[in-house]
C-alpha cells in the first residue's frame, strides 16, 4: 500500500537534486566558515557576508541542516522506498523542516538575494526549489499516509 | 516505553507529554506574536534580543528575529493547532502535525545553539529546555503509541 509510485521517485530525486548542492556547500561551511568557498558557494562569487549576524546564522542552520535535516531526509527516504510508514512520517518532517527555513528565509533574505540572483535563479535553485520540494513532500506524505494512493 | 503507553486519565503518558510539548511550543508562539505587535517592548522583556532603533549590528539582528517571528506565525502555529486538536481527538493527522512541529522544535534549538552559544548562553538554554528536549521525549511519546490513532 505504501510501496513506491513513479511519481514517489520523482519526489525524492527532485528532493536530492535540491538538497544534495546545498548539503555539500554547508558542509563546506561547518568545517571551513571563513573559506572563500563557503562564501562564493553560500552568497555568490564576489559576495562579502552582510554582517556577522548574516554569517552566524549561514554558519548554525548549516551545523543544524548536518545533524537534523539531512539524518530525517535520508531516513524519510530510506522509510519510502522500504514502503513503511514511518518513512513518510520523515519524508513529511523533512518537508515541514525546509519549509520553515524557507519561510524564515524569504522574510530575512529575499530583499538581498532576489535583487542579486533574479527571478529565475531565486524562484528555483536559490529559494524556490527547496520550498516546492518540502510542500510537495509534505503534502505527498500525509496524502499517502491517509491511503490515497498515487 | 511501558510507561510511555500506561494510561493516566483519557490518554497515555506518551501522549501527556506530547501535549505539554505542544503547549510549550504554543507558548513559544505566544512570544513571536507579542514581538511581531510590539517589538521594542518585546526586546524591553527579554523576548528578541535585537532592537531596530539600536544601532547597525542590533537592527541586523531584529531583522533577523523578526523573520523568524513571522515564520513562525506563517507555519509552525498553525501545525501546532492541527497537532493539537488532532491529538485531543485521537486523529492520525494529529500525530503526524505533531511529529512535524517537534521537528520544527528541535531544529530551531539547535540553530540558536549553533548561531548564540558564545554571545547569548540563555537563550540556547532556554531554547534547548523549553522546546528541544519535550520536543524529542513528545516524539518519543507518540511513537510509542502510535497504535493509539485512528
């Protein structure tokens, strides 16, 4: 019953596609902070950090994403594809996760990085990605935990 | 886990626990509202640490807090009520809402512990005790009765 569907598959690839970039550059982040690769992969090439509250809050939700987000995302995958509920107990959790920083983001970040990045780039790989993915994810979850099969 | 499942009243210890959980995160939410109305008395009672009528490195910080208040109105109040009306009556979607709000609940700790630990010791405690650590024994809580939802 909640064995994996095409449409499952196309979540979590979409889901690794969007998280794995930004997984590697926070890793870069957690252990090398001041290196000019954390920046040019977190802000952009050519980009200073704001202020030390800009990079103090790159610098904890990336140890944050390393120890929560990514042990629920690659267990809420795991979960999935072994068809067992709990899997989409993560899988909805790891939606609900990515959706807050997003939220969070678009109010702190978005009058910074929209003007830099335009449109296109901020509505997908940027921002917009990782807030279809989480909705979807979550979403997809509780549809299918509920038994609506698809 | 057997004192998790053994009933105390209408419900079992695990599901008490997931509700005080949730009435702390309510609480918690209670606070992000206060700010959102009055900011600067919210800094005068200790709940934001960053006032904008301070200087350049106060005002990043209360941009940053009030992101994080507006997110939290946007996305985790509104879990926290489905999870808590869903749990008051025995609902599946009830434990999932929960399970997605303490994951919310652990990673904003976890984020202040990562981003404060050195500048704002209290903080990191206060987070840690009042929203990660019911947060992780809720989970604990429902999990262990997950049986118990329809």
């Amino acid at each position: 019953m909640l064995e994996p569907t095409i449409f499952t598959w196309i979540l979590i690839v979409f889901g690794l596609l969007t998280c794995g970039p930004l997984l590697y550059a926070q890793l870069i982040m957690v252990f090398k902070p001041h290196s000019e690769e954390a920046r040019k992969l977190l802000i952009g090439k050519g980009e200073e950090w704001r202020d030390k509250s800009h990079f103090k809050s790159a610098y904890a939700l990336a140890i944050a994403d390393w120890i929560l987000y990514l042990p629920v995302f690659i267990a809420g995958i795991t979960g999935v594809i072994l068809a067992q509920g709990w899997g989409y107990i993560l899988f909805a959790a790891a939606g609900a996760i990515i959706l807050y920083i997003n939220i969070f983001l678009w109010f702190f970040e978005k009058e910074y990085v929209y003007p830099a990045v335009g449109p296109w780039a901020y509505y997908t790989y940027f921002w917009g990605n990782f807030s279809y993915w989480g909705f979807a994810a979550l979403f997809y979850s509780i549809l299918r935990l509920n038994g609506i099969n698809f | 886990m057997n004192l998790m499942t053994k009933k105390f009243g209408p419900y079992p210890m695990g599901i008490w626990i997931a509700l005080i959980a949730l009435l702390l995160a309510f609480l918690g939410w209670l606070m992000q509202a206060y700010s959102l109305l009055d900011w600067e008395g919210a800094v005068k009672l200790g709940l934001q640490n960053g006032s904008f009528e301070g200087d350049a490195v106060e005002r990043a910080v209360a941009n940053k807090e009030r992101g994080e208040a507006i997110a939290d109105m946007l996305w985790p109040l509104p879990i926290a009520i489905v999870a808590l009306i869903g749990l008051l009556r025995n609902e599946f979607i009830g434990f999932v809402a929960a399970m997605m709000e303490f994951a919310i609940c652990i990673y904003f700790p976890l984020f202040y512990t990562f981003q404060l630990w050195n500048t704002d010791i209290e903080t990191v405690i206060g987070a840690n005790v009042l929203w990660a650590i019911p947060s992780l024994l809720g989970i604990i809580g429902l999990w262990a009765n997950r049986q118990y939802f329809n």
